[in-house]
C-alpha cells in the first residue's frame, strides 16, 4: 500500500491540472491491478501444483493474455494430466476461460448486457469510454457470439435427459448482424429474462 501511495503522490506532484491527474491515476492503477492480479493467478496456479504434486503430471508452462474489464492481464499457467484423463488448465478453470478465448466473463457479459439495448458501435464506444479498453464494434459482436455460442452449448447440455427432465428446452439462437438493436439472445417470452440467463452460463 506504501508504494502506491508513493506513486500517488509523485503523480499528484507532476499533474498540471486535475483532470491529468484523474487520468493518471486511472492509467497507472490499472497497471499495478493488472500486474497484481497475474502474480496472483500465477501465484495461486504454483500452489495448486504443490498441492496435487504425485497425482498430476505437469507437461508444460504456458502464458496467456486475457481481456478484463480492468485491463489486459498476462499471466504463465500449467498444463496438467492426472491419471487417466485429458491435459487440462486448471487455472483456465477455475476462470472459466475456453480455449482461445480473450474476453473475461464479466467482460462478455457487460458487452453483451451493453449491447442487448443499443447497437453494436454504441456499445463499442460506452466500453471504451468506462473502461481501459480499445474495442471495435466488430470486436462487440464477436462477444455476443461468443456468449451466443456458450448459450448454446448450455442448451444442448440442458437437452441432454441426464441433465434435464422430459420438458422440451429447445429455443432458437437469434445471433444479430452489426447495426441490430440487441434486445435478446434467444427467442424468450415477454416475461423471461435473457440477461439472467446469460449470467447462469457464464457462471454468474
């Protein structure tokens, strides 16, 4: 905490003007969140193998660069086998990061929610202008597919009879092209809740 007081106050002492000092501030806090959170997860990822050292086999290190809502974290993490099973990332996990996948959840959801009442460039810029990120509205509506996808994944799983009961589950996925007002995902009814529903996919 002393450090980042101390940093604080050298960019008081620089600014000119408050509105400078605000935006440093910001710029600067996001930096030392970034870097706190990936010396966190890799930290975190270091005692998950110590813990299960003798039961998994560790087969490579590997980095990763996720997009938060905070800003860009890059972090190293484990690729792991335990007896029988797959190679997987435990950390990725515990995450909720798919494969190749460089949106957080919070992240996809926010821009999807951004999106479900405006259009795809507007959403682009209330994210740009809230957060530390630079996104297109090209990259909003790879988001929503991204959710829409997840969706619909959730969906088969719930289909599935041993995940569900005999009541039919089917919905079609409704993905809108650039320029569409998003008012849903799926094709609910008046009184459902898309946004909830996308929150229980994601893990929220």
């Amino acid at each position: 905490m002393d450090f980042i007081v101390s940093e604080f106050i050298n960019l008081i002492k620089r600014c000119s003007n408050g509105l400078a000092l605000e935006k440093e501030i910001w710029r600067r806090g996001i930096e030392l969140q970034c870097q706190a959170f990936a010396q966190a997860l890799e930290t975190y990822d270091a005692e998950m193998a110590r813990q299960y050292a003798g039961k998994q086999e560790v087969l490579r290190i590997d980095r990763r660069t996720v997009l938060c809502m905070f800003g860009m974290v890059t972090f190293a993490r484990r690729l792991v086998r335990r007896e029988g099973g797959k190679p997987f990332y435990p950390l990725d996990n515990i995450l909720v990061l798919s494969p190749y996948q460089r949106y957080s959840p919070l992240l996809l959801y926010s821009g999807t929610k951004v999106a479900a009442g405006s259009v795809y460039r507007a959403a682009a810029e209330a994210v740009n202008t809230l957060t530390p990120l630079d996104i297109s509205h090209q990259t909003v509506g790879r988001m929503v597919r991204t959710v829409g996808d997840k969706y619909a994944q959730y969906e088969e799983a719930q289909a599935d009879p041993a995940f569900c009961s005999e009541e039919s589950l089917e919905k079609p996925l409704f993905i809108p092209h650039v320029g569409v007002h998003q008012c849903c995902i799926a094709n609910y009814g008046p009184s459902s809740s898309p946004m909830g529903h996308l929150a229980a996919v994601l893990n929220w």
